[in-house]
C-alpha cells in the first residue's frame, strides 16, 4: 500500500526515500522511524509561530518518502536555526539536520537558494553584517537612531576579516554540499 499526498497527488519515491535515509542515517540511525510525531519540535518552533515551519509534518513526509516534494518546497527555507526542535525531542532527534539535508539536496538538484537567503548573505560578504542598522520608533513615535541614544556606531569589519570570513564561508559551504 503506498501513501498518497492529497494536494498534489503525488506519490512517494522509494528511490528518494532510500537517499534520503541514507542522509539521515549518517545524522542517526533510522531517524524517521524514530519520530513518533509528539509535536515538541514544532511547539517550541520560532518558524512555525512566524512563518508555519511544521518540523513535525516534515519529519512524517520524510519518513514517509515525500523527499521531492520537501526538495522543491520553499518551506525548508523558513528554518530559523534555533535548534529548538533538536533540544525539546524527546527521541533526541533533529528536524533541523533534516533540513539541512534537504537544503543540501535542493541546492545540489539544481535549485536556486531562497533570495531573501542570497541577499542576507551578500550582505554579510560584503559588509560584516545582515542588515545596516535601522532608525526605529520610540513611544513618541519619533525617529530614533544609534546616535540619539548613545549606543556607539556598529564596528565594521576590516577588509582582511571580510576576505577571511568569505573563505571560511566557502569552505564550509564546499563541506556541506558533499
């Protein structure tokens, strides 16, 4: 009997699965069939508050063998890394490896990376940081920035820390598409 997803139809790829166990495999043994869908990873999920990243749903359609449709979902994007869900599971398993595995296996099929992701990066290659900082509202609703309050001006990388954090980037994402 094979399990079908009633929103796309699709059915799951034993070719796929067995990939992908062998990915989990190298993170735990079995980890799908140790999942017992509990629900602590996706109730302490900052993602699934913000942005409805189940790590439950996706450890069961993993383990299911829904591993392309995962693939090519732009949900394994929203993982905010808190790692959370690795510590609150009591099987001490972690939904956040499996995504990366999946991220890993998007990327390497050929999909492009989430552009908010590719310009937070760029921004990080480029200056040392995420985002410049922002001017924000106080409870006057004025205009306030680091200067008015007196917070010090954010320190700027020197070029010689940006190139080596740039290699050191470059190296791990070499590792990880392995």
């Amino acid at each position: 009997m094979s399990i079908t997803d009633l929103t796309s139809m699709a059915k799951p790829e034993e070719e796929a699965k067995e990939d992908i166990n062998e990915v989990l495999n190298g993170l735990k043994e079995d980890v799908p069939s140790f999942c017992y869908q509990c629900g602590k990873c996706t109730s302490g999920c900052e993602a699934f508050i913000l942005l409805e990243l189940e790590p439950s749903k996706v450890m069961a359609l993993a383990k299911s063998g829904f591993i392309e449709e995962l693939k090519d979902s732009d949900v394994i994007w929203t993982c905010l890394t808190c790692l959370k869900c690795k510590e609150r599971c009591p099987q001490d398993l972690a939904p956040v490896d499996v995504l990366f595995a999946l991220k890993n296996l998007s990327v390497s099929s050929g999909k492009q990376i989430d552009s908010g992701i590719s310009n937070m990066l760029q921004s990080v290659l480029s200056s040392g940081m995420i985002q410049k900082p922002k001017e924000v509202r106080d409870h006057k609703n004025e205009g306030v920035n680091r200067e008015d309050t007196g917070l010090p001006e954010c320190p700027k990388p020197s070029q010689e820390e940006l190139a080596k954090l740039q290699q050191t980037l470059m190296k791990v994402a070499q590792e990880k598409l392995r």
